[in-house]
C-alpha cells in the first residue's frame, strides 16, 4: 500500500481506535505515494515550484486538505523560516502563518528586529493533516505529520532552500528540526543553538547553511508563562539575526 511505504518501524501509524485510516479522506490518485521528488520540476523559480506542489500526490495527506500550502516571502530573503505544516487558517487560505501562531510569529519578528523582506516562510509538510474530534463534530483536530510524510515532501524544501538560498534557517520546532536532520532530531538537545546543516550531511562542513533551532510559535501560545515563553521565543530569533551581521 502506498501509504505504508513512507513509514519508520517506529510510527505507531494513522489509524483510529477503530482502526480506519484517518489520512484516507477521498479516493487516492492512481499516482499517489512514493514521495515529492517526481512532482518537483527542475526550475527554482518559487513561482514554477509553488503551481507544480499545487498537484502533488507524493503522501496520502494532500487528500484531506483543501490545498497546498507553499512557501512564501521573496527569493533574497536571507532567513527561512521552518514550520511544521499548515494550520486551519493555512488549509483555507492558501497562506502559510497566517493563524493564531502566525500572528504571535509576526509579533516576536518584529521584536527580534528582523524585517518581512528578509524573511522566506514556509513548512516540513505543505499538507494540513488532521482528524475529526473523537465524539464527531466539525472542528478540524491538527496532528503532527509523521516522519514518513515529513520525508516524502522534503524535496519541496530542498527545493525552496536552493531557489531562496538563505542565509540562516529558523527551524521551528520538531517536525522542521526532524525534516533537516532526521528522526533522532529533538528540540531540547538544539534549542538556541546554531548548527550547520547541508541536504547531503558529508558537505555539511564545506556548503552549510546555519541552522538555528527553536521552539514552534503554538507551543508560546500553549506555555502556561506565555510572557516569559514569549521573550525566550524572541531572544532566539535574535540569535539567528545575529547570524546576519
Ligand atoms: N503552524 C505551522 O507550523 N505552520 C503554519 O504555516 C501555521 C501554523
Ligand atoms: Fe506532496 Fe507534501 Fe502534500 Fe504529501 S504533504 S502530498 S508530499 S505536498
């Protein structure tokens, strides 16, 4: 099954407790699975990416969304920001960031002195994966994409990376630390600090880019201290705009 091919051993899989597949929302296109990487043209013009990613069937979660959600921001952008996949908003809009963690990332951006023109934003999944709420109803449960999915729409970011060709990337949590470095990444270990990073990791050294790694916009919203969760989220950020200096 297509879908099963991008699993790790460890993923404890997209099932309900009924067993019913929770990411098989309409009938899957007879392309489906296998991964990005043939849907993604070989142009890095951000606009010729971001129409052909509208069409991408490289995981099951493009069934259950309203639309992709490409990167966005201008090509001399000298920071990409990394998310973890569109929201709710995002899903119904087309936009990425433009939710409630959006809104709190536009806030500590412009407390950390780092201006919209340089800054490129985009997500590890370009896909909204959610499940209904267990008693039904209509609100759209986010879940975290699995490393499975988080895998097959790297080429996506591969791809952005090269045609943006920043200067430092701001990963934004787990799932954007575990699309650059894999899925032994954890945001504890790397909070704060900047790493080097290359999509083939033996270059790393010699044609990195610097990776600076901090906690996702919605876990300030969640901290029970969200000023103080605020002014840690701000003060990383003015770390990756040191990098800039
Ligand atoms: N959270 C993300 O990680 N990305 C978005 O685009 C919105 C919310
Ligand atoms: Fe393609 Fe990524 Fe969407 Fe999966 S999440 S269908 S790989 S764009």
């Amino acid at each position: 099954m297509a879908t099963e091919r991008h699993r790790s051993d460890t993923d404890p899989g997209d099932t309900d407790p009924a067993g019913r597949d929770l990411d098989a929302g309409a009938e899957p296109h007879p392309d489906e699975g296998g991964g990005a990487e043939r849907f993604v043209p070989r142009s890095r013009s951000l606009r010729t990416l971001g129409a052909a990613a509208e069409s991408c069937h490289g995981c099951e979660l493009y069934r259950n969304a309203t639309q992709t959600v490409f990167g966005s921001g201008p090509r001399t952008a000298r920071v990409l920001l990394l998310g973890e996949q569109p929201g709710d908003q995002e899903d119904r809009l087309g936009e990425p960031f433009v939710g409630p963690a959006g809104h709190l990332l536009d806030r500590a951006l412009a407390e950390a002195g780092l201006p919209e023109r340089d800054v490129y934003r985009t997500n590890a999944v370009k896909h909204f994966r959610w499940r209904p709420p267990p008693g039904g109803g209509r609100r759209r449960i986010h879940q975290s994409p699995t490393q499975g999915q988080i895998t097959a729409c790297r080429p996506w970011l591969l791809a952005e990376v090269e045609a943006v060709r920043p200067a430092v990337i701001v990963a934004l949590g787990a799932s954007a630390g575990k699309s650059l470095f894999g899925p032994s990444f954890r945001v504890g270990d790397a909070r704060g600090s900047v790493r080097t990073w290359s999509a083939e990791p033996e270059a790393a050294s010699a044609a990195g880019i610097a990776v600076m790694t901090t906690i996702h916009p919605s876990a300030v919203l969640r901290a029970d201290d969200r000023e103080a969760a605020f002014d840690g989220f701000v003060a990383d950020l003015r770390r990756a705009a040191e990098v800039l200096k």
